[in-house]
C-alpha cells in the first residue's frame, strides 16, 4: 500500500525552466509536487542552474509519471545506489589489497632495475 505523505522522485529535469514546467503540467492536473536540487548540484553556487529532481506523492507517482511519460520508475528518494551498497569494510580490504599490490609491483620493479 503506498503511502500518500512519502515523497518519491518520479524524474529529473535538466534545469530549473525545465523543472517548472514539468511541476506547471503537473499543477494542471491536479497533482501536487515539489523540485529540490539533485543530490550532486546541492552547492550553493549551483542552485539556481542544474538539474532538479521531481518529487510527488506516492499515492500519484504512477500517474504523473504517465502525466510525464517516464516509463520506468527510478529509485526512492533516499535509497542507496546498488552500486554503494557494498560494505564499507570491504572496500577498505579492496583498497588495501590495490596498494599492496601496486607496491609489490613497485618493488620488483626497482628490484629488476637495481
């Protein structure tokens, strides 16, 4: 069941004009919604150019998605990529391993140059 105060991002409009016009489509139809900066452009110097995401209830995301014509729906509104899901220990182990390696590899160099 989907709940009507959970906000979800149903796209992103490349910049703010874009991004008005999109929350002026959706307005006429009926459905409430907000733009906030992307992630990535939440710098101050950034804020009044680039992307903006689109978020509306979830209740009508489905709707102002075929509103909008964005076919697949993309991830909530703070989920965590798959790509970062990986624990943080583990990237550590990897990192370590990467620097062991290149330094073994320094190593022989420097030994079969000597």
């Amino acid at each position: 069941m989907s709940d009507p105060h959970r906000l979800v991002r149903i796209t992103t409009a490349r910049n703010p004009t874009e991004a008005a016009l999109m929350q002026s489509a959706l307005r006429d139809a009926g459905i409430p919604s907000l733009d906030r900066p992307t992630r990535a452009f939440d710098i101050l110097d950034l804020l009044a150019t680039g992307p903006r995401d689109i978020l509306v209830a979830e209740d009508v995301s489905a709707e102002a998605r075929a509103l909008l014509g964005v076919e697949e729906p993309v991830r909530a509104v703070g989920a965590v990529p798959e790509a970062y899901a990986e624990p943080p220990s583990r990237l550590f182990a990897k990192l370590v391993a990467g620097l062991a390696a290149g330094a073994a590899l320094v190593w022989a160099a420097s030994r079969i140059v000597s």
